[in-house]
C-alpha cells in the first residue's frame, strides 16, 4: 500500500493536482502535515484541480506532525532535490524496482513524502525516512513542480489495470438537421447581420 505525504503544503493547486493523482494511480492514501494555508482544502483552486474526485474531504487527511504521518509505515521514502546532512540520494529510477513489490504488498504500508513547495524537506524532516531519494532531470531546468513530481512517482509504482472510456465517435448530421441548419444561418445572417439588400442576397 502507498500513502502520500505532503508536508507544508501552500499550493491548493498542486494539493487538489495530488488528490487527483492518488486517484488516476492508486490504490493510495493522502496525507496532509501542517499545511501553510487553513483553507487549502475548501480553496477553489483545489477544487478545481481535483475535479472528477468523489467525496474528496474523504480521501485524505490532515496531520499535524510528519511523525504522525509515518507512525505506522513500515516504509517510508523522502524526495528532494538537495541534499540533506550529507546522506546520499539515490535517483528514483534505480530504487523503483525494490518499491513496487512492498507498495503492492497489504501487509506494507510505503510512505512517499514531498516537502513544501517554497524549500522542500529540511533536515529533520528527510531524517525521519529511511531512504532518500531524488528525480532526475534535465540540466536546463532542475525544479520540478510539486504536483508534477509526485505524479510522476505514482505512475512509476503504478501495477493497476489500464482503464479508458471509449468515446462515442462523430455523426453525421442528417439532411433534416442540415435543412434547418441552413435556414437558420439564412435568417440570422441574412436578417441581422447583412447590412444591405445585396450582402442579404449573397449570404442567402
């Protein structure tokens, strides 16, 4: 099982773009650790980026300590992109493989923890995990946005079933639609938008 950590979360943007990842690639928890704002989880902006989640204020939950979060993980992996009290960060590729089978496992519970928008995890917060790691990235642009990174992780540890819904492919209008589709644009074009009698008879 993975839960989902996010420790002093400003953005109710990337707290809703989270909630929707844990639900396009869960099965996962959703755990909030004394976010910045009060109102991020009735912020429009979260509701907004969390559009399509059912019963959203039940996926998740609100701690006010990182300790919390992690009290019954068997697991638990910090991302950051600098590196802490010189502990060595391992890129996530190469630690994916040892992950997936524990966050598929029911009897282990892997916590994936992000830090805060503005400077990420401290140190305290990247000691309480036991394995530390980092996304690799181009040399042009190194930060990667919150949201965007624990999507990235999700999909990674993603072993679910691929679901799309089919879409109903293009019809053809009938000649009656058609019939009525001209005569409209005829009298709308032709009676309020013309502005002589020739222009009238030329979109006629």
């Amino acid at each position: 099982m993975k839960r989902v950590v996010l420790v002093r979360t400003n953005g109710p943007r990337n707290a809703g773009s989270v909630l929707r990842a844990v639900a396009n690639f869960g099965p996962a928890e959703f755990v909030l650790v004394a976010p910045l704002r009060k109102s991020i989880l009735v912020h429009p902006d979260f509701t907004m980026m969390a559009h399509g989640v059912e019963n959203v204020l039940d996926k998740l939950r609100v701690v006010a300590t990182l300790r919390e979060a992690l009290e019954d993980t068997t697991h638990s992996v910090a991302f950051t992109a600098r590196p802490r009290d010189g502990r060595s960060r391992v890129d996530w590729r190469e630690q994916v493989a040892e992950f997936q089978p524990l966050c598929d496992d029911p009897r282990e519970l892997v916590a994936l923890v992000f830090g805060s928008e503005a400077d990420g995890l401290d140190a305290a917060e990247t000691l309480a995990c036991k394995a530390i790691a980092y996304l690799p990235t181009a040399e042009e642009h190194q930060s990667l946005n919150l949201a965007s990174a624990v999507g990235i992780v999700l999909y990674t540890l993603y072993a679910g079933k691929a679901v799309h819904k089919k879409e109903r492919g293009p019809r053809l209008a009938s000649e009656r639609q058609l019939r009525f589709l001209r005569e409209h644009l005829k009298a709308v074009l032709g009676g309020k938008v013309a502005l002589s009698a020739a222009a009238r008879r030329d979109i006629e």
